[in-house]
C-alpha cells in the first residue's frame, strides 16, 4: 500500500470512530436535539422567576390602564367582536 492509501484508511477510521463517541456522548447529556438559546432570540428562559412575575404585574396594570381609558373614551368597546 501506499501512503496515500494508509492515510485515508486512518482518516476513514478515525472519523467514524469520533462520530461514534460524539453521537454516544450528545445522546447521554440529553440535549438531544434541543437548541442552545441566545439573547436575542427572545427566549426568556435566562430571567428569573422574579423578574418574569414583576413584568407580568407590569403588564396587567397597563392593560387595566388601557381598558380604563376605553371604558372612558368608547364605552361599547368591549361589547365589539
């Protein structure tokens, strides 16, 4: 055989060997298929419980200060599909 030949034969090996052990070691950590998450994807699993429940009672006042604003200004509001 020549050199060439060796070196693609261990090239061969080696790679399926490797791709063996990764796909073992990324079924045993579980991440199976799951996505790794940015900052910027909108994702909120890097807040806090807390943080998530005081941008709630955030939201809720706003939207209680908008429906007060409506009940105000077009009283039928809530009564249209």
């Amino acid at each position: 055989m020549d050199d060439g030949a060796i070196v693609a034969i261990v090239g061969i090996v080696f790679v399926t060997l490797f791709m063996t052990v990764r796909m073992i070691v990324h079924a045993a950590t579980g991440r199976g298929g799951k996505a790794s998450s940015s900052k910027d994807d909108g994702d909120f699993s890097n807040h806090s419980q807390r943080e998530l429940f005081d941008m709630a009672v955030r939201l809720q006042s706003r939207v209680e200060t908008l429906e007060r604003l409506l009940d105000t200004s077009q009283p039928e509001w809530r009564g249209k599909p």
